[in-house]
C-alpha cells in the first residue's frame, strides 16, 4: 500500500539543516562508507539535513536524518544493514521523503550496492576495464574535480582569446577525453586537428599522424594530456613553429613538472602531478585505463607485472604510441 501524504496535517515541509560537525559514526557501517567515498575522492557530508516527515496538532511527529549528503550528486544516502525489520522501517521512511519532498533524490543502499552507486556517478566504466580498487593505488582526482579543472581552463583560454578564432592540436591518443571536455568549455570558434607522435630507438620522437590542416597564420593551442620530460612537446613546437602560425601556445591536463628534462613553455595547466604512473580519463597504460572516469595512479605491481596484458595487442617493440 503507497501512503500519501496528510496534506491537513501537514505544514510547509521545509528541511532543518544542521551546520557541518565532526559526529562520530553512529555505525561502522558508516565509517567504511565514508572511507569508500574518500577513496573515490567523492566530497560527502554526514547528516547535514534532517526532514520532517509528518506533523501532528502543528508539531512534527516524525523526521528522517538520512546518514550521508553527496554535494556534487546533490544525492542523500541512507545505509541499510541486512536486517530485514529495519530495510521495511527505512523503506518507508525513504518513501515518504520522496512523498514530502518530491525535488530531493535518496538512495537507500545496501553494502553490496556501493560500486553500483559509482556506476549511477558515470563510474560505469569501473567495470569495463574490469579494474579492481586493489590495482589502484590511490585516485588522483575524481570525475568531479576533473570537470571543475576543465571549466577553469576553458574559462581562461576563452578570455585570453578574446575576439580571436582557435586552432586547438591534440596530441593523440591521449587527449581523447580532455580535448572533447575542453573544446566545448571554450566560448571562442575553433577548429580541431590533431597529431600522434611514435617513439622508434632509430628515429626517436617523430610524428606518425600529421594535422590536416595549414596552420600558418593561425592561432594555434597544442593541447596535450601530460608533459613529463618535456622531450615529446619541445619536438612539436619546434614541427609546428615552422608552419609559422600567428601564435603558439601549450594546454596541458597534468603537468608532471619534476621530471623535465627540456624547458618547455607551457601556458595552461589543469593539474600539476607527482613524479608517478597515472592513468584515466584518456591516459593508459598499455592501452588500458583510458575509459575511468577519474585520473589515478596505479600500483607499482601492477605495471611491472605484464600478465594481465597479455590478451592485449602490444606496441611492436621499440615502438611506443602516445
Ligand atoms: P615526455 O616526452 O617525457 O614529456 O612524455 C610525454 C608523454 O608520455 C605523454 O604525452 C604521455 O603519452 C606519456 N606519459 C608520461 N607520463 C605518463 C603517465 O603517468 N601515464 C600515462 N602516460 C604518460
Ligand atoms: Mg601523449
């Protein structure tokens, strides 16, 4: 049977909010949630807001305070034990919310339910690489810090080109993801093109796939997932230079600025990274982990360990493909 709510009984429904304190868990349950999400790099808050759920003579008789809010899923969580008298108590309570307050979205989950809440957050792909938390030795940045990172470059790239159109290069393959994120942050016209470079012990760094496009007398930004040695960027501005474009400018996602070797002028950075091996959001390590959403590093083990790549096609040797 549906309940519907007293409209007789009740007053203007309107949540408390509670300001943010350090409560200790009430259950463990929660704590290992808590350090899920942390995990995850998820922002959460414990019991922020309590919802009053039904009123009584103009005082309110019952509320619900769901256990977690998550700022960036605008999404409260209620956890739920495997006890079945308190899953149909919280059901009801989770019902009613969505009676009362029909604008605010709750998730009532059980232990097993935590990856299946990640998929609901664009995690989805979690599964498809088939990577497993313990190959991860921590995420970098999440989905959400990525995208707030990429607004904030788009912002200052379409200021800074004020009144001008933009070339943007993508140095293949690892821009995939930023590139598409940052070409529609930016609010300039712009055309896209891109380039891979290959890797070869008889030729070193040379392009394997050059632009379409004549760049000369354009204003072109080379975007690049991350410059490590600076050895990879320094060769195609100087490819590119010889085009003589109006401009040159260098945007790059990471900037694992401890371990240049060549100085190179890179006007735009999302994020700078410690000297470790990170893959997502479109950098891999043998062609796998471009599909997470969020950026992490991997564990050690795990890339001096060729066994679980050997299903996969392999660069030829001596050759590597960004
Ligand atoms: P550089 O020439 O040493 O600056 O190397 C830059 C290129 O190496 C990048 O474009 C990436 O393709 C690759 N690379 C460097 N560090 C990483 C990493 O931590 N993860 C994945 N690829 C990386
Ligand atoms: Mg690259």
């Amino acid at each position: 049977m549906v309940e519907q709510p007293d409209a007789t009984e009740r007053l203007d429904p309107e949540p408390i909010e509670s300001p943010p304190r350090q409560r200790p868990f009430v259950h463990p349950a929660e704590a290992e949630f808590a350090a899920f999400l942390d995990f995850y790099r998820i922002r959460w808050v414990y019991e922020p807001t309590t919802f009053p759920l039904r009123w009584r003579d103009g005082h309110v008789a019952e509320m619900f305070r769901p256990d977690f809010y998550l700022p960036e899923q605008d999404l409260y969580v209620e956890l739920t034990t495997m006890r079945q008298s308190l899953v149909t108590r919280k059901n009801r309570k989770v019902r009613k919310l969505r009676q009362v307050y029909p604008n605010v979205n709750i998730v009532l989950l059980y232990r097993k339910d935590y990856h299946e809440l990640l998929s609901r957050f664009g995690y989805g792909s979690v599964d498809i690489t088939s990577l497993r938390p313990e190959q991860i030795e921590r995420v970098l940045l999440s989905a959400a810090e990525i995208q707030l990172g990429v607004a904030r470059l788009g912002e200052q790239i379409s200021t800074d080109y004020a009144g001008k159109s933009i070339v943007l290069v993508g140095v293949l393959k690892g821009i995939t993801f930023f590139l598409a994120d940052l070409a529609r942050a930016i609010t300039r016209p712009l055309a896209l093109d891109y380039l891979q470079l290959s890797h070869t012990v008889e030729e070193g760094v040379h392009i394997s796939k050059d632009l379409d496009l004549d760049i000369r007398g354009q204003h072109v930004l080379l975007v690049e997932d991350i410059v490590n040695t600076g050895v990879s960027m320094d060769y195609v501005l100087r490819s590119l230079r010889e085009r003589e474009p109006a401009s040159l400018q260098v945007c790059t996602l990471l900037d694992k600025a401890e371990r240049r070797l060549l100085p190179v002028p890179v006007r735009y950075v999302g994020f700078t990274v410690p000297n470790e091996f990170v893959v997502g959001y479109g950098l891999d390590y043998r062609e796998l982990y471009r599909n997470l959403p969020f950026l992490c590093v991997l564990k050690r083990e795990v890339y001096e360990s060729d066994a679980p790549f050997d299903n996969l096609k392999q660069p030829a040797a001596g050759a590597r493909e960004e």
